[in-house]
C-alpha cells in the first residue's frame, strides 16, 4: 500500500463539475506552471492562450479539499480560490495587495520574506527597473522563489517612474535608448557622449532632496512635463497628461479634475525623472488616459 507522502489525493467536489487534482506533496520545490495542469470539466472552455498565459500575474491559487486549503502553482477551473500577492505598486510607493493588472513589472531584487512573500524591504539592488510582461524569449515571470527577484507591477510606465524605475536594458532596449537620449539633453551632454545605465541608477537611488536641481514645488502644474504625478488635496495621486490631470486609481484613471493653470502641488514624481521627461521622454500610460483625453477634446471642439 502506498505511503501517504506518495499517494494520490483526490478531491470531493462540493460543486457539479470540479475536477479531481493532486496538490504539490509537503516540501515539494515545484513552482513552474504546466498545460497539464489545467483541468477541463464537463461545459467549461479552456484555450490554448489560457494555457500560455495562466495563471495570471499576482495571483495565488488554492486547491481545496476536505475542507483545507493546498498552496499550489496549479490552475483550477472551478472552485478555487484567488488571492492576490502583495506586488502592486502605487505612485507614492505603496506596495498593496490587490486584485487589479498592470501593464509593467518592475525588479527591485530579492525583496521575499523567508516564506516567499512580500518581506517589507523596499529595495535589494540599485537597479530599478520596469520589464514587459511577456518576455521575448517566453521566459516566465516566477513568484515564491526566495534567492531570486521579486516580481512588483505597475498600472503603466508613468507610475513606474514616479517610484524611480527606469526602462530594462534587456526586453525594453529601445524605449532605455530613447531614455537615454532624453537623460544627456536634460544635462546638456552630446548625443555622442556614453552614459552607462549604472549612472543613471547611481543617480535616481538618491534620495528625492539630493536629486532636486530646481525647486518643483514653485512650478505650475501646467508647466510640468506629460507622464508627471502630482499629489492634489481630495483627489490623491494625478497623472498630468495633454493639460489635464486624472486621478490614479489601480485598475486606470478616473475622469478628469478641474485645476487652476496655476495651481502649485506636491509633486510625486523624482526631479531627474521629471526632467527625463521635460525633454523629450514618452512614457507608456494606460488605455483610460488616452480615451479620458479624446474625450476631453471631442467635448471642448463641441463647444467651439
């Protein structure tokens, strides 16, 4: 007779159609996600892409059985249990717990706690950067691995910024050129002139007062830069984009708010980031900032 450190565990579903799994056994290392994985039971459709692409980025699935909950890197398709990781990134720097995607993940370095969670530390190397999601070379984002990075997400590039991520030189190569190119007009160097992505990242790992060449509290919003956060009493974070300001919220942008031209505010983002974009820098931003925008303009032609 089998021991029960090898035996298979089937579960008893309390609803029609859950299929029979086999949690990872006690001690098990196994964290990679394979198509064999997903079950299919009776009138539930599962494509191809849901093989490719789940489970989705930030999120811990539970087998249960018998009442417990079994931790596992599985998919089920009915019946489980979705709670998602601390690894949400926000534009004042709040790592949070929550359900919404994003289009950028970011690398701080090993940030786990013995456990594989979130461990509080708010960076293991001076490299910060934002990555796609999907790796060119199909390489797959890994959570719960303690040793290697831990994997945070930001609803778009601005955000990333605003924390002090720059482009990754590896899948993001040609937006970190273009990133460069706007870092050496910001400080007056030749276009011909090297800078290494180190210095850059000696740079923005200052603290906020040493990187500040020009006081941002005494600039109109209006003449700050596309891609700028700003901190407004009420609203919260504001992405500053085609002369409008939208409050962030984690799952996109909220219609925008009415402000003075000459309103002064807290601004969010680091002065080198704000002059990264003062010259030239176009960030990626979410969907919402430009139908919030074309919105705007069709209603202000209207009134024309």
């Amino acid at each position: 007779m089998p021991s029960s450190a090898t035996e298979p565990i089937s579960a008893k579903p309390s609803l029609p159609g859950l299929p029979r799994t086999r949690p990872p056994l006690p001690g098990s290392r196994r964290t990679s996600f394979r198509s064999s994985d997903i079950f299919k039971p009776r009138g539930l459709q599962v494509t191809g892409q849901s093989h490719q692409h789940w489970p989705p980025e930030g999120f811990e699935r539970h087998a249960v059985e018998n009442g417990r909950l079994f931790r596992s890197g599985i998919c089920l398709a009915v019946g489980d249990i979705m709670r998602p990781r601390q690894n949400r990134v926000s534009p004042t720097g709040e790592i949070a717990a929550v359900s919404a995607r994003g289009l950028f993940m970011g690398n701080r370095g090993d940030l786990h706690a013995p456990d594989g969670s979130y461990g509080g530390k708010l960076s293991a190397r001076d490299a910060w950067i934002s990555c796609l999601l999907i790796h060119q070379s199909g390489r797959k984002i890994t959570f719960e691995r303690p040793g290697r990075y831990y994997p945070l997400f930001f609803l778009d590039e601005a955000v990333a910024m605003a924390v002090g991520h720059r482009p990754c030189g590896e899948c993001r190569a040609e937006m970190l050129d273009e990133f460069k190119g706007a870092w050496k007009r910001a400080l007056g160097l030749p276009a011909s002139r090297f800078v290494s992505a180190r210095q850059m990242d000696e740079v923005l790992r200052q603290p906020p007062t040493a990187q500040v060449e020009f006081d941002l509290s005494a600039m109109p919003v209006a003449q700050l830069p596309d891609g700028t956060f700003v901190d407004v009493e009420g609203h919260g974070a504001c992405l500053f984009w085609g002369g409008s300001l939208l409050p962030w919220h984690w799952h996109g942008y909220e219609s925008p708010i009415l402000f003075s031209k000459s309103a002064r505010h807290r601004v969010l983002t680091p002065a080198s980031m704000v002059r990264v974009l003062a010259n030239g820098y176009r960030p990626v931003v979410h969907h919402s900032v430009v139908s919030w925008c074309t919105a705007l303009k069709a209603g202000n032609d209207l009134l024309a």
